[in-house]
C-alpha cells in the first residue's frame, strides 16, 4: 500500500464540501493520479464522517467503465486520501456552461451513458442519490465516468442475493501495513455521530468550474436560450449548499430514498441539457423545494422546442410517483432512443473529445485555487 509520500502533487484540480481533489504523479512510476484530500477534523466537525467511508464503499465495490476507478485509501494523523484515476475532461456542467445548451443529439448521447451508468450501479445494489452534471466527467476519449460517491448508498445483500434492502455495506479495501494507515470505518475517532443533514449541507457543489470551449460547440451555443432564463441557468442554485434542483420529491418529504431517485436526477439532467436550465429553478432552494413537490415544470415557452420524444422521456422521468418513475427498460424502449443499443453505446463516438495541451492539462476543469500551487507540496500532508 502507498503512502501519501509516493506521490508528487502537481496542482489543484477542484474543491468541494467534502475536501479537494490534486493532479499527483506517483514517484516510482511517474503515472498520473487524482488525490482527494480531506481533513478528518473538518470531516467531524461538518459531520460528513458518514459521506467520507460511503464514497470510500461505493468505489471500493466497483470496477468498471461508467466510474471513476479507485486504486487507494489511506489516511494521515490529520488527512484521508482517496487516490483515483485522473479524468482529463472537466465535468458535464463545465461543458454544459460553455455550450449554453445542447443539442438533443448530444443530450442523447450523455443521458444515454450516464442512464448506462446508473444501471450499472443499481444492479450493484449502489444508488448514487447525487446524480448531477457537476458528478458526471469525461474521459479522455469523451465516455462520461461518474464520480462523487459521498452521498451513496452501498445495500446490504441478503442471502437470496438480492439488494438494496438496506442502507450501507461495509466493504473495506484490502491492503498491508504501511506508513500511512489503510483507511478503516472507524478511523475517523471514536463516538463520531453517524447523523448528518445530507442533502443540504454535504452535496458536492463544485460550483465555478470552467472548461475549454469545444472545437464543434457553436452549433450548439447558437441554440436560443430567453434571456431571463440564460441570466439563471447554472447561476442561481449554484451557491447554495446541497444543489437542491435535482433532489426527488420523496427526498424532501422524507419518503424514501431508493432507485427511483436516480433516474428523477437523470430527467433533471435530460431537461437542462436541452433548455439550458434545470426544470424547477428559482431564486431560492426553498423556492426550488416548494416547485419541485408542486411538479411545477418550468418548460420553454417556444413550442418545439423540446422534441415530443425528448418531452415524453422528461415527463416520465419526472414522474412524482417513484413507483412509476421510468427507469433502465422503459429508458431503452422510449422513442427518444429508438434505434440505439444502449448496450454499446460506448462504441459510438462522443460530441466532443477533450484536446488537452499537455498529460497534466487541468484546463478542462476551473483553474482556481491557483494560490495553493505557489507552496504545494507533499509536506502539507503529511500529518
């Protein structure tokens, strides 16, 4: 097991509620690495120890295409680190905020994989309950990988074998004595309490992030947005704690929390991707609250401009009723995919693949915290 010594740290690459995330190279073999960084004293004193050891859960369950993998988990005196491949790309709301809005090809495209995705996990028995443009990065060759598992549920499987019956598994990583210690479920100090706000204090909200236009994204850009809608459009909810826009009504009524909010995130995500805003925004969180439990959809005004096949996907989606929510099936036979193995989709060429200038090109993503690289250094962590 490597320590947190193994590893150069280049620069920052985001910041979210949960910690930091660092382009790294591993020392003995020069291979690129993302690092989250998080400080266990703000993870106690944020009450986010629970949202820490489920991300650390989730990815350690996992691997495949459709997530971001993790190869390490360790932990200092003072810091956890999750070490994971290293996306090029920035994130779907980066790319999403330079397009302005996408053309439903595209919209296909990514609502596509991720869907592919959200399977995925669920036939894990994993419900990702953050599904957001923001989680959501791209490869270097444009295939979407999800990302930010701190919200996630890992179901406990039963004999028969099925899941999500549960809330939490406690699947640990597997690794031998090192100098930096293998992170366990109780490393984080003990009478830690479990209970936390989830949804409206530990959402990542990596809220700023930019990206580099894309080579074809004219077209797209060129798609009318009204004004006073383009004015809000990844603007107004973005400061607050918790992105609320893509929370399920059952969510907020405290109804429950399986599958089913996935795929209501995913029609939030199908319905900004092709107007430009999400489909209950307002000015407030308690006004995008109170929006969302009156199912009052925000559609464009211009007639057609949401296709019928894009509207009927939406409208399932965005069914109140979590029972009768679309989901994988209904998803793959809808007229909207009509045509398309979803199955293979990753043979299909991406809308947009990242050019990056160099192997640690982090332009894709905002390149704040520029401030932290003047004196960046292992030693910062080592504690």
């Amino acid at each position: 097991m490597p320590s947190i010594e193994d590893f150069d740290f280049v620069k920052p690459v985001s910041r979210g509620a949960f910690g930091r995330v660092y382009l790294t190279r591993k020392k003995a073999t020069k291979d690129l690495y993302a690092i989250k960084v998080m400080r266990k004293k703000d993870m106690i004193n944020k009450n986010m120890v629970t949202q820490a050891l489920a991300e650390r859960r989730a990815l350690s369950l996992l691997s495949t295409d459709w997530v971001v993998q993790l190869y390490y988990a360790f932990h200092s005196s003072k810091h956890l680190f999750l070490v994971m491949e290293y996306l090029v790309g920035g994130d779907l709301a980066g790319l999403l905020r330079v397009w302005g809005v996408m053309d439903e090809d595209s919209a296909r495209f990514y609502i596509g994989e991720i869907s592919c995705a959200i399977d995925y996990l669920h036939r894990n028995s994993i419900v990702h309950r953050d599904i957001k443009p923001d989680n959501v990065i791209l490869a270097s060759d444009g295939h979407i990988k999800l990302t930010d598992f701190g919200l996630s549920q890992v179901a406990v499987r039963g004999a028969d074998g099925k899941g999500l019956d549960g809330v939490e598994g406690t699947t640990t990583l597997d690794s031998p004595s090192s100098d930096t210690t293998p992170l366990g479920d109780t490393e984080l100090g003990g009478g830690v309490s479990d209970k936390t706000e989830e949804y409206w204090t530990a959402a990542l909200a990596m809220s700023g992030r930019g990206v580099k236009a894309p080579v074809a994204s004219a077209a797209q850009a060129a798609k009318a947005l009204p004004v006073s809608k383009r004015a809000h459009a990844r603007k107004s909810s973005r400061g607050f704690l918790g992105t609320p826009d893509y929370l399920a009504p059952e969510l907020l009524l405290g109804a429950g929390n399986g599958l089913a909010v996935d795929w209501w995130a995913l029609g939030v995500c199908l319905f900004e991707f092709i107007c430009g805003y999400p489909p209950f925004m307002d000015e407030s969180p308690e006004a995008i609250f109170r929006n969302i439990l009156n199912h009052a959809i925000d559609w464009p005004d211009e007639e057609g401009y949401v296709s019928n096949e894009a509207a009927e996907l939406i409208s399932a989606l965005l069914r109140p009723e979590p029972a009768t929510r679309a989901h994988w099936k209904e998803i793959q036979a809808s007229k909207m995919y009509e045509g398309w193995d979803l199955a293979s989709i990753r043979q299909r060429e991406p809308p947009f693949v990242p050019q990056p200038d160099d192997d640690i090109d982090t332009s894709y993503f905002e390149a704040c915290q520029r401030k932290e690289i003047q004196r960046l250094s292992n030693a910062t962590f080592l504690q």
